[in-house]
C-alpha cells in the first residue's frame, strides 16, 4: 500500500514550533527523520506565513509544503484537507513538535493501515490521538463527505475497522512513551535536548 506521511506544522496553534531549533536542528526535522524509507511522498502542512521557511528545510527531505487551513478548524478538517490532495491509498499522520519519535513507531502505524481503516493511539479510553496516527484514505473520505460537519471525535465512529492503539502497545518500540512527548516551551526544549544528547 502506498502511502503519504503528512507532517503537521500548523495543528493546535503549533505555527513557527517546528522551526524551533533543539541541539541545532529544526524540531520538525526530527520528525522527518522518523519517517519510514517507503513513503512515497513527504508533506508538511504550513501556515501560508511560515511556507518559506518549511521550504528551506523540505528540500532536505524531497518534500513538499502545501498552505494548510486553518488551524482554529479541528483536526478533521486537517485530516480532509490532506486526503483529498493525495495521490496515495494512506496518510501517515504525524505532528511536528514529537521530536523523540522514532521509526519504530512510525513504522508500526504505518503498518496497521494494510489491515485496519486506522491505526490511532488511545492514551486513555476516552483521549484518541488522531495526530500521530494512520489511516486509509478511502473510508475516511467517504465518511467525511456524508457527514460534511461531524468533528473527528464522532466521525469516526462511521468508519469500520478502525484500530485503536493503548499507549501501553507502544512500549516495545518506545519503553518510556518519549515518542508522545510534545514541546510545548522552552523547558519542553531543553528536557528533549538532554534526552537525545544522552541517546548520542
């Protein structure tokens, strides 16, 4: 199955944060790091203000920067976005400010997209993280063309065969769940810049 992995620079107020740069690095390359070599293609969803500079940094990577929508929309909306403007069977979908995931875990989510409609972590029975996940491109669409206005959380109750991962499941690639750790300030900064300076 071919598929996309959309990195998502704009979701949640995120902005400029994967321009932040952690041990000299931009925090979003990280991300892109951690996708999988079979990707047949490499999106990073920006702000038309910060199109420029994710740019400057896609080319590294043979990505391209599309303008996302808005980001006060919720996720669904950014997930629709990306599926209509793919010419893959599925979405890796990841955020740009997880710089401690790995291709374990992408690869994993990657993988549960050639049997189920969705691979999406649950960290709590009622908390899905629709970003990181995976999906297939097909029934996600459908379901969001017949329900034009349902926000994530209840669309996907319309779509068969979604897999819901607990953060536990993700322990073997990840024993300490680093790869859900978002940064969010400066201290977020500087604890990820330790971590991956002790990993070295």
């Amino acid at each position: 199955m071919e598929y996309t992995a959309a990195v998502f620079a704009n979701t949640g107020g995120l902005g400029r944060r994967g321009l932040l740069k952690i041990n000299d690095k931009p925090m979003i390359e990280y991300v892109l790091d951690s996708v999988p070599d079979d990707a047949k293609d490499i999106m990073i969803l920006s702000h038309q203000k910060s199109l420029e500079e994710y740019r400057a940094i896609a080319e590294g990577y043979d990505a391209e920067v599309e303008e996302a929508v808005d980001e006060s929309f919720d996720v669904r909306f950014q997930l629709e976005h990306v599926f209509e403007k793919v010419n893959t069977d599925g979405v890796l979908a990841l955020p740009c400010d997880t710089p401690l995931i790995n291709r374990d875990v992408t690869g994993f989510l990657r993988s549960l997209i050639t049997r189920f409609s969705a691979g999406i972590p649950r960290l709590s029975f009622d908390k899905p993280e629709f970003i990181p996940a995976s999906y297939r491109v097909e029934p996600f669409l459908k379901a969001m063309k017949t329900y034009p206005d349902l926000r994530m959380a209840e669309l996907v109750k319309h779509v068969n065969n979604v897999l819901y991962i607990s953060a536990q499941s993700f322990r073997v690639f990840d024993d300490k769940l680093r790869f859900l750790m978002r940064v969010q300030n400066a201290a977020d900064a500087r604890k990820v810049s330790q971590i991956l300076q002790a990993l070295e």
